[in-house]
C-alpha cells in the first residue's frame, strides 16, 4: 500500500503556502507532489478552517431563516412522534424514524418551534464540521473550508439545516462516510475509521434507508473491485451500518405493513410509483424555491437561478481531471469515490420520480463539493498562472458573490412565502378553536396534518397514503372528542360528515371560505 505523507502535518496557513501546496497538489504528469514546508503548530491548528465554515454555516441558519418559523406538513409527522404538543400523526411508509431519533431530546422537553430551530442549526453545524474533520488529511484544511461554504452557500441548504428534514442529514452523514472509508483503507489497523464509517452509515440508514443504500453503492462495490482495498472489514462496516440503521424500519415493516416487500410498494405508490422518468428538468424549476413541484408544471425560472447547477457538473469534473492527472494514487482514490458516491445519490432523483423537490439532492450537492472546490483552486492558484493569478482570483469572487445574492433572494422569497402559509394553518387552527374544536380533537380535511397539530389536535384521513382511521371510528369517537372535518371553498364535505351541521370558518380574508362541519356530540 502506498504510503502518503499526512497533509495535516504540513497544512499551509499562508496565502503563500496555499498557492504552493494547491499548485504542486495538481500534480501534472511533469510536477510531482510535494507537500509544502512544515509550520508549527499547524497539526493542532486545522481545524480552525472547517470550524470557521461550519460557524457561518450556522450563522447564515440563524439570521436568514427565522427560528419562529412554524412547522412544515413532513416537520409535524417527525416532531408529532415524539412531542407532547399534539397527538401522533399517521406515519406513512416511505419515512423512517431518524428525524424523531433527532429531534427528540428538544421535543420532548419544549413544544418551543424557536428551541427546536436553534437547536437544529447549531447540531446541522457541528455536524458539517464532523463531516470535513472525517477528511482531514486528505485535504488542506482552506480547501475543506471551501469546500463547506459552497455546499453552504446553497439556499436549500440553509433553509433545510434548522428543518426537521431528514436529506440535509443523509448529506453530511454521506460525506462522513466517505471520508472514513478512505482513511480505513489506507490503514489496516486503525479502528476508529472503521467505527466511524458504521456509525455514518447507520445514520444515512436510519434518516432514510433507500437513500442510504443509493449513495453506498460505491462504498460497497470499492471493495470487490478495488485489489488493495479487498478487505472484509471495510465491506462489513459498511454493511454493518446499513444495517444497524435501517434495522427498526424493516422491523416496523413486518410489524404495520405486511412485510419489507410491501412496505417498499406502499412506499413506491406514496411517490407516485417509481420508474423511469426523467425529472432533470423538474429539479431546475423547483430551483427557484419550489420546496415541492408536484406535479411539476411550474414556469422556467430566470437562468440566473439555475447556472450554478448547470456548472456543477462541469466543474465536479474538472476536479476529477485534475485527481487522474496527479501522481497521488490517493488523491485519485479519494475524488473518484466521493464523485461516484454523488452520482449514485442523484440518480433515484433525476431518473426515477416524476416530480422534485430541491431537498432530494442535497447528498449529491455535499459529496460534489469536494471535486468542485478543488477545481476552484486550481483555476485560483494554478490555472491562470502567477502574472493572471490576482484577475483570476477577482472574477472567481465576484461570481461567487453573484452566487450569493442570487441564492439568498431565492431563499428570502421562500422563507416569506413558506411563513405566510404556515401562518393561514394557524388562523385556520385558531378558527377551529373558536367553534369549539378543542382537545381532544380530530380533524379532517385539506392540509389538516400541520392544522391538527397547531391546534392540538389528530389528523385523520380515511383514505390515502396517511389513512389512520374508519368511518366507524370517527362515529365511534365523535362520543368523548370533538371531531371536525375542514371543507375548502368550493370543495365538498366527506360521506361521513354530509349530514353534520356546519358552519363558515372565523378566519380573515380567504380563509373566511372555508366550512367546518361538526360532528354531534351524543
């Protein structure tokens, strides 16, 4: 096995020694690589780059998404399962179990909305820095840093690091993952890679088990294929993790759906059946803050919104050009899995739903983060070379600044209008109050999963993906709570509340249109 000096050792803290270390880091078939000169200290300093991107990170969470932002439709079903505020809401059989795992030391403390988003920015920031740190080695810690703040920079990233959302942390634990991968394989006999790599795969697993299988395949296949990394131990932590994950979703399986078979076809059915299709072009419109275009039919948003992804790719290969031209066998091990790792991520979501939502390539944008910023560098420090090197340097910034404002009013237009629709299911919850829906309470009716629940309140459903209840039932619970089912303007009440009275819901502007129909109480 090739043994590599450790960069950590030699990590360059000047502008100076960057250049050198990135420069000679691209390794051309004529330029070997030669790490740059030693400075003190710099082993135990390098941590301060990743932490200072996970710091902004967390910062951007914090001022750009308000942490009074109320909770999301998929946020209640996750918080609902462990929280006292409201009762459990119906769990369907594509989600798992992770995000209650981690929102439960808040939740079961506070109903706090502010408590549980300032929790989660501060724990989605730690974890990117754990992410890089589980790199640190393999690259210089500015490019680490770098590396951070582009995948960062991203407006679905900011807006879903406080959410209850389980993709952002299917990203991190992905790139985790990799990364001890890669530092097991170059060291038989270290223990703690090997732990760590179960311990990220388990997490993938436990947010979401087919999402964690999809952006493992590599790590699974590197193994077999590659001749000096065919070790049983780095196959079976993967396998290990996986497993240990996804073990509780596969438990509930056979427990409420009538197998693992089954529940992967409710599943498949909730998505609107898998198969080819070709969603690219739904994932560029959803780019212009869509958090969920289905069916998506909305209009092409400017290109401004979407040049970054068009050069995502372009310059995730560059990064891989430059690992094949070096001489480093690592560099080239290290790129060529994270990338693969990326493309097996995207690919259930740009070719297997017909529909998108940003969220669902959050993995691929964190794996794909390491190639682009290496490809960043280059194009920095050596591309250009030393009498062009300042003019490279000003336009690669002022288009990343450009990236910035464009992300950023992305994310300011769907904070605002993500806020104003959380605030209508409270007035809406409000209004159920007044006509005396109080707890213990059921609710029926459209996008009654967050109204219920603001209300303190059950949603129930008789049909659908989320069905918890019969028509028997609802009779039968109409005895001892107040049960009510939300009928927008113009739509029609449901067979079994046709005969209840009702009446106009106490709501301003257009929510006055809505009707509640009440169930008789005995």
């Amino acid at each position: 096995m090739e043994r590599e000096q450790d960069l950590d050792r030699t990590a360059p803290t000047s502008s100076a020694a960057v250049r050198e270390t990135v420069t000679r880091g691209a390794d051309t078939p004529t330029t070997p690589a030669v790490p740059g000169p030693a400075e003190p200290g710099a082993q135990g300093r390098w941590w301060r780059w990743p932490a200072a991107a996970a710091a902004v990170f967390t910062l951007a969470q914090l001022l750009l998404v308000p942490p009074g932002l109320g909770l999301g439709w998929d946020e209640v079903i996750y918080v609902s399962q462990v929280g006292h505020h409201a009762p459990t809401t119906a769990f369907s059989a594509p989600r798992a179990r992770g995000v209650s795992v981690l929102v439960w030391p808040v939740a079961t403390l506070t109903s706090s909305t502010v408590a549980l988003r300032v929790y989660l920015a501060a724990v989605s920031g730690l974890a990117l820095f754990l992410a890089l740190r589980a790199w640190r080695g393999r690259r210089p810690p500015a490019v680490l840093a770098l590396a951070g703040l582009l995948f960062s920079s991203l407006w679905v990233t900011v807006f879903y690091g406080p959410q209850a959302m389980p993709n952002l942390w299917v990203a991190l634990a992905a790139l985790a993952a990799v990364g001890c991968f890669l530092r097991a394989a170059d060291d038989p006999h270290a223990r703690g890679p090997l732990w760590g790599l179960a311990g990220c795969a388990a997490v993938t697993a436990l947010m979401r088990p087919t999402d964690a299988v999809w952006t493992a395949l590599p790590l699974l296949a590197a193994p077999v294929l590659v001749r000096r990394w065919r070790r049983p131990a780095l196959f079976g932590a993967v396998l290990l993790g996986l497993a240990a994950g996804a073990a509780e979703w596969v438990a509930e399986a056979y427990v409420r759906f009538g197998g693992l078979a089954e529940r992967l076809h409710q599943g498949s059915e909730f998505q609107g059946g898998l198969g080819w299709h070709i969603a690219v072009g739904d994932q560029l419109r959803s780019l212009a803050g869509i958090s969920l275009c289905r069916p998506c039919q909305a209009p092409w948003p400017s290109p401004a919104v979407y040049l970054w992804w068009l050069v995502l790719p372009v310059a995730a290969a560059g990064g891989v050009t430059l690992a094949l031209r070096s001489r480093s066998r690592r560099r080239r091990a290290d790129t060529l899995l994270v990338t693969a790792c990326a493309v097996t991520s995207a690919v259930p979501y740009l070719f297997f739903i017909d529909y998108a939502a940003p969220r669902f390539l959050l993995p691929a944008y964190a794996l794909f983060a390491l190639p682009v910023a290496d490809c960043l560098v280059w194009v920095v420090f050596a591309a250009a070379g030393p009498r062009w090197r300042r003019a490279t340097a000003s336009l690669v910034a002022l288009a990343f600044l450009g990236h910035l404002a464009v992300q950023y009013a992305v994310l300011h237009h769907i904070v605002v209008r993500t806020d104003a629709n959380h605030r209508d299911w409270k007035r809406i919850a409000d209004g159920l109050r007044q006509l005396g829906v109080r707890p213990p309470c059921l609710v029926n009716g459209p996008a009654t999963i967050p109204i219920a629940y603001y209300g303190g309140c059950l949603s129930i459903a008789t049909t659908g993906p989320n069905v918890n209840i019969t028509t028997a039932g609802i009779a039968a619970a109409a005895r001892d709570h107040n049960v009510a089912a939300l009928v927008a303007p113009g739509g029609r009440p449901p067979a079994f509340a046709r005969s209840w009275p009702s009446r106009p819901l106490p709501a301003p502007g257009r929510l006055a249109g809505y009707r509640v129909y009440l169930a008789p109480r005995p």
